[in-house]
C-alpha cells in the first residue's frame, strides 16, 4: 500500500496523549483521528472529523451563552466562528503537537499534505471526535475550552467591530468551508466622486449588497448585509 514506513505505535500514542492531557481507554480511536485518507482509505479520521465538528460547535456555542451572554446573537456567531476557523483549530493543534503524528500516504508527503492548515484542522476535530466518544461530554468540553479560550477571548478583546470582511470570512470558512467572493456589479458618478456597488458572494450565490465610495468601502457594507442575511437565514 501507498503508505509510510512508519505508524502509530504505542510510544506515539503515549506522546500525544500526554501532549492533549487525556489517556485513551481505546488507543484505536486515537490510531484512527491521526490517519489521513491518503494513509488509509477505509480506517482514517474523516468520520471522527466529522463528529467532532458537531461536538466543537455545540461547545463553544454552550460556553459564548454561559461565559459571554452580553454578546448579541450575531457577535456570538462570529465569534464561535473565529474560535473554529481554520487557522484557530489549526494553530491550536501545533501548540499542542498533535500535528507531527497525523499519518499520510507516501504521495501526500511530496504534497506536503501533512502541513496544510485544512489537513491539521481536521485532524484537531477528529482527536475531539474520539475524546468525546472515548469519554463523553464532559471530557472533551474541558479539552476544548482549554485550548480554544484563548482565540475567543483574542477576538473579543479585539474589539474591531467594523471589520465585517473578516467577520464574514470567519463565518462562511467555518460554516461553508469556503471564502466570500466581492464582484463590483457597478460604478456610479464622475471619475473624482465614485460610488462602487458591490455584491458579496458565497459559493457563487449572492449573500449581501453594497455601496461606498471607495471599493473597500463598498466591500465592507457588502459582508455586513451578507451577515445580517446568514444570521436571519441561521
């Protein structure tokens, strides 16, 4: 098979169980949230990757509510999505070093698949997937708060509430797992007093509108009409 020489054997379980603070009572669901496809086909992360998003936005989601209740539905949105983006889940899993364990194929080392931010993103829901099913609720609660608090309270403290452009793109990565597009539909009045209109656009649909003098401008109304629309539409 197409695959590395080496694998997850009981010293590398021992190591990223001692990185994540947690001792599987089933080493095998571990073995598995640490398999790319690439390594194997049938027996790899990606169903683990796919509970563990579902437990990761109900526990963040619980905690904005219990922690951050002053926050309006919308700001609480976009937080959670900060807090499960890509480049959070992906940071938060190098801080731990579960990343020099995840197992690809022969093929995707030349790719270099096993540093791509995606790849290492999921494998951090998988490991969450296979806590929560090793152990429950409790457990894997703790495990995410502890490694994601951070990227919350980083984006709270930010307090750059007029960046709509970053907050949509957080939002449509986490939800969609894709980037808002900006497609400037018109331009009004003389060269010297310009107004853009401009569309925002999510897998190809239109998600919000908007106008400004400037293209930046005109962007940034676009993604806080295209917020107010998901938020409605959520």
């Amino acid at each position: 098979m197409d695959k590395m020489e080496n694998y997850i054997n009981d010293k590398s379980i021992s190591a990223v169980e001692k990185a994540i603070g947690y001792i599987f009572r089933d080493k095998s669901l571990l073995s598995t949230a640490l398999k790319h496809s690439s390594y194997d086909k049938l027996e790899n992360y990606e169903k683990l990757e796919f509970l563990g998003d579902s437990v990761l936005s109900v526990v963040i989601s619980e905690f904005l509510f219990r922690t951050h209740s002053y926050l309006l539905e919308g700001e609480m949105t976009v937080t959670r999505a900060y807090a499960v983006c890509e480049e959070s889940l992906s940071k938060a899993c190098r801080n731990l070093g579960i990343d020099k364990y995840i197992l690809v194929g022969m093929s995707a080392i030349g790719a270099k698949v096993n540093t791509n931010k995606s790849v290492i993103a999921d494998a951090f829901e998988s490991v969450i997937g296979a806590i929560y099913l090793d152990s429950g609720f409790d457990y894997v609660k703790s495990f995410i708060i502890s490694n994601l608090n951070e990227f919350i309270v980083e984006y709270i403290k930010s307090g750059d509430n007029n960046d709509y452009k970053t907050k949509l793109q957080h939002l449509v990565q986490s939800q969609y797992q894709d980037e808002p597009k900006y497609v400037v539909k018109d331009e009004k009045g003389p060269p010297h007093d310009k107004t853009f209109i401009v569309e925002a656009q999510v897998m190809g649909k239109t998600y919000g509108n908007g106008k400004g003098k400037t293209k930046k401008e005109a962007q940034q109304s676009a993604a806080k009409d295209a917020l107010n629309y998901i938020e409605k539409k959520v």
